[in-house]
C-alpha cells in the first residue's frame, strides 16, 4: 500500500514543527513496520520527520518533489516532476492508497480537497494543528466534505488508532 503523509513544510525546528516531531517520527516508523512505501512531497518539515522515522525503521521512503528540487535525505527514491507544488500534489494524492494529514498550511489544505474528490481515504490526525484540526468544524456529520459524500473522512488522535487503515 502507498501511504501519502501530508502536513507542515518548514524547518524542522521551528516550533510548530518541532511539536509534533516526535508524532511524526513514529508515523513513519510504523508506516515501514506495517510494510507499506511511505509517500511525501519529499521536502522539509513534516515530510522530512516521517521520512526520517520509516527509514530508520527499514521502510521505503518516495519523495515526489516539485520542480527540480534535492528533497531531503531521507528520500530513497525521489520524483522530480518539473511542476508546481499543486501539481506535484495531485500526482502525489493521485499515487496513494491512503492520505494521513498532520497539521499543515494551505497546501496541506489543497491536498485534503484533493483526496476527498479523488475518492481517497483520508486520516486527519487531530491535536497537530493547522488545516488538519481547522477543516474539522466544516465536515458535514464530521466526516463528509460536500453533500455527494463521496468519501468519509476519518479523525484519529493517537497513532494506535491507524491500526485499522494500516491493516
């Protein structure tokens, strides 16, 4: 299964970033234990962390990357796709099976939407912050964000309740 993690960019230790570190950090490690590619914007912050967590765990980590970026270290396998960073999102969206959010910015907010209109299960993981807790209030019957329905959106609040969508 392709696991995308989306949230913050950034220096890993500006503060709203270093918070939630350690979250991330085990997000990646248990992403490789259950056997699954990691899949990141590839860049800094929340994409760095998770990457850094799979790979010290022995996972495999695919940093799909805007323009012709280096990404960071922990990228075994990188994708430059010569596009914008919303571009780079949709094929980043588009190539997984399940979508975790932590935190983030208006591209994490672009790349919720996103996966919501692609039909992609999305896990906003609550308490870190950003467009992941700040699109919580617009869910309809919090999990829907339209009246198609077209894919439930889930909450969680620990890692051990991504057991079941990393089954």
């Amino acid at each position: 299964m392709n696991v995308a993690v989306i949230g913050y960019s950034g220096d890993v230790e500006r503060p709203i970033i270093k918070r939630i570190s350690d979250i991330c950090m085990s997000l990646g490690e248990l992403i490789a234990q259950k056997g699954h590619n990691l899949l990141t914007g590839g860049r800094d912050g929340v994409m760095e962390l998770v990457s850094k967590g799979a790979s010290q765990a022995g996972g495999k980590t695919i940093g799909i990357l805007p323009f012709d970026e280096a990404g960071n270290e922990y990228n075994n396998l990188t994708i430059n796709t010569g596009m914008d960073y919303l571009m780079r999102s949709l094929v980043l969206i588009r190539s997984a099976d399940l979508v975790i959010s932590i935190g983030g910015e208006i591209g994490t907010l672009y790349e919720i939407i996103s996966a919501y209109a692609c039909g992609k299960t999305v896990v906003l993981f609550r308490g870190t912050g950003g467009w992941t807790d700040r699109i919580v209030p617009s869910l309809i019957d919090g999990k829907f964000l339209d009246n198609r329905r077209i894919v439930e959106i889930f909450q969680v609040t620990a890692l051990e309740q991504l057991d079941r969508f990393l089954a």
